[in-house]
C-alpha cells in the first residue's frame, strides 16, 4: 500500500477524531445539567453558612425555594432563588433572589464563591417591624424603601454598600407618645467603608417634626455603632416631642442656631 494513501486514512481519522470531541464535550455537558437540574433544592443547605438554617424546600437546585429560614436561630423568612447555570463554570454562583419575611420583600441579583457575595439592584421594602424578629428596629414602626446598587460581603461582615434606606412615618411608643416622627433617608456612599470595616453612613429627615443631621459609624467587628450630629424639632412638632427635646437640652445645650447636639451609641 502506498505510503501516501495510509497517511491520507490517518490524516482524516485525526480530523474526524478533532471534529467528535466538540460533540462529547457538549454531550458530557448537556448530562451534567440534566443531572444538576434533576437535584432537589434541599442540595444548598450542603453549602450554608453554619449560622444559617433552612428547611421546608421546593423545587430544584436551578430555581428552588426554601419556605423557612433562619440566621442564628432568629426567623429570617423564605427565599426563592433563579441560578444562571454557566456561571458555574467560573466557579462563581450568579443567581436572582427574592427574599420575604412577612411583608418585607426584597429582590436582587448576586454572585457568590469561596471569599463571599456581591448583590446588586437590592431593591424592595416593607414594614420595618417585620424585621423585629432579626433584631432591627426592635419597638418601631414604619414604612422601609430599600435602593442599593450595590452589597458586598464575606459572610461574616459587610465589605461595601452603595445606596440607601429611606423610612417613613417612623414612630415608635417611646418617643411622643407614638406619634409620626416622618421620614429619614440613610445614605451610604462609595466611600462609605475604611479599609478597617468600619462603615460611615448619613442619616437625615425627609421631612416631618424632626430636622435632622447626624453620621452613623458602624463596626461590625464589636457590631456596636455610634449615631452623632444635631436634633431640633420643627414649628409643628408634637407637644410631648418638645417636652422630651427640651429635657435633652438641659442636658445637652443648644448650638447658636437651637440645634441640640446627639451621640448615641447602639449594638446590633
């Protein structure tokens, strides 16, 4: 047999060989998602943090549901996920979210892996004494619109935020007897986090008997804050409100324009 015509069979068996692989690959692919979409939703309680607990699932890993959860043995809500499968092939996990907790709600998009999680569009809200049970705004009641394009952490402590946390009618039995203190908008910059974890953010009124201006520092290592600026009540404001700001002047003093000075400290 000439030696050409063998080296010309070699040469197309290569090129048939070279042109199959592409078919097993996306074959071998095609099983692997079949399998992965075939695993129950329960499969992620394999990968929770251990402060996290969930139970009560439906659906599959690729879009699940878990109807009860819970962040050290407090009640956390249910969450839905949506999980965008090639982004396993990063080893990243892209997924969309929607979190309940009574009628809290919030819906984002995120990406996790080993060193933590990025959320963006965080966007959603609801009565903020649903979050009572997590220990936020423990005796307070109400209305939270949440807007950040962006939330970074490590499972253990945020690393950045962007964006902000308006509430209104905030009341709360404490202070006035209850009455509507109106609305303030807490507002976190890009640069809001110290290369320490330290987080500075701005607290002020959106209106209401209350003008207010203070910063919030927040170290989630000793999870204390420090909230520090001025209060002073508006014409309209409640006549108990008053009463309860003229105390604090006594204590505090009032600046050149009857602005009373704060400093509160706080544990979350």
């Amino acid at each position: 047999m000439p030696a050409s015509r063998s080296a010309s069979r070699d040469a197309k068996a290569a090129a048939r060989s070279r042109n199959l692989w592409p078919v097993v690959l996306i074959g071998l692919a095609a099983l692997l998602a079949v399998s992965i979409a075939a695993l129950p939703a329960s499969v992620i309680t394999h990968f929770l943090p251990p402060s996290v607990h969930a139970e009560d699932f439906s659906g599959s890993i690729w879009h699940g549901s878990a109807g009860k959860i819970s962040v050290n043995a407090r009640d956390a809500g249910a969450l839905e996920w949506r999980l965008h499968p090639a982004s396993l092939l990063g080893l990243t996990v892209l997924t969309d979210l929607h979190w309940v907790k009574t009628s809290f709600v919030i819906d984002a998009s995120a990406s996790l892996d080993a060193h933590g999680f990025t959320a963006h569009a965080v966007k959603g809200g609801g009565p903020i004494e649903d979050l009572q049970d997590l220990g936020v705004a423990a005796g307070w009641h109400g209305i939270a619109d949440v807007n950040f394009s962006e939330l970074k952490g490590d499972f253990t402590k945020p690393l950045g935020a962007v964006g902000d946390l308006r509430v209104s009618n905030l009341s709360s039995a404490q202070i006035a007897g209850g009455a509507d203190l109106g609305g303030y908008d807490l507002r976190v910059a890009q640069s809001a986090m110290g290369s320490d974890g330290n987080v500075t953010a701005q607290l002020v009124d959106t209106g209401g008997p209350l003008e207010v201006q203070t910063l919030i520092h927040y170290a989630p290592n000793e999870r204390t804050g420090t909230l520090s600026g001025t209060l002073k009540e508006r014409p309209d404001a409640p006549a108990e409100l008053r009463s309860q700001l003229e105390n604090l002047s006594q204590l505090r003093g009032r600046d050149s324009q009857g602005r009373i000075p704060v400093d509160l400290e706080f544990r979350l």
